[in-house]
C-alpha cells in the first residue's frame, strides 16, 4: 500500500571544495623565482570615484532632507536624476572624476 523509501541509498555529497586561505597562498613571484616586493608597503590607495558617485555624494543627503525618505529611495531618485540630465548638467562632476583619477 505505501512505498517506502530506502533512505541509505541516498547519493552521497562529495565534500566541500576547499577555498585557499589568502595567508597561505602562494605569493606571487618575480625575476628568477624571489617573491615580488610590494611598491609602496602598508599604504593603500582607494579607487578613484566616478562621475555619478560624487553626483550621488551630494545629491543624496538633500534628497533625504527634502523628502524625508529613506536612503533607498533617495539612491533611486539619484539614478533617474542623473539619467535626465544631458552632458552638458553631468560636465561638473565628470571633471571632479577626472581630477580625482590624477591623484
């Protein structure tokens, strides 16, 4: 009347794959086998911003003031702001992406 179900018969699962621990990686090498020298050692420079973050950056907070809402919405009314705006509107901030790519 029931069919039962023979639960050792399952597929086994094959263990998880082992994801490298970064420590013991191997470091990447230069001329002749010697382990590569970082160029500037403890200091890390960020990326450079684009045009629409430094846009967003200003953007956003007044976005917030003005119509009292959350951060998700004001990041949502920040993209179809820039996307209305012509080339000539978004020129500023493609300058301040420019100057912030020369550092």
């Amino acid at each position: 009347m029931f069919n039962l179900i023979d639960l050792t018969s399952e597929k086994k699962r094959s263990p998880p794959k082992k994801v490298a621990n970064p420590a013991t990686a191997e470091k990447p090498r230069g001329k002749g086998g010697k382990l590569a020298e970082p160029e500037s050692p403890g200091i890390k420079v960020p990326k450079a911003l684009n045009a629409y973050l430094f846009f967003s950056n200003e953007q956003i907070p007044l976005i917030k003031a003005k119509t009292n809402c959350s951060h998700h919405e004001a990041m949502k009314q920040s993209g179809v702001a820039w996307n209305a705006m012509t080339e000539e509107q978004k020129a500023p901030y493609i300058a301040l992406q420019e100057k912030d790519k020369q550092r």
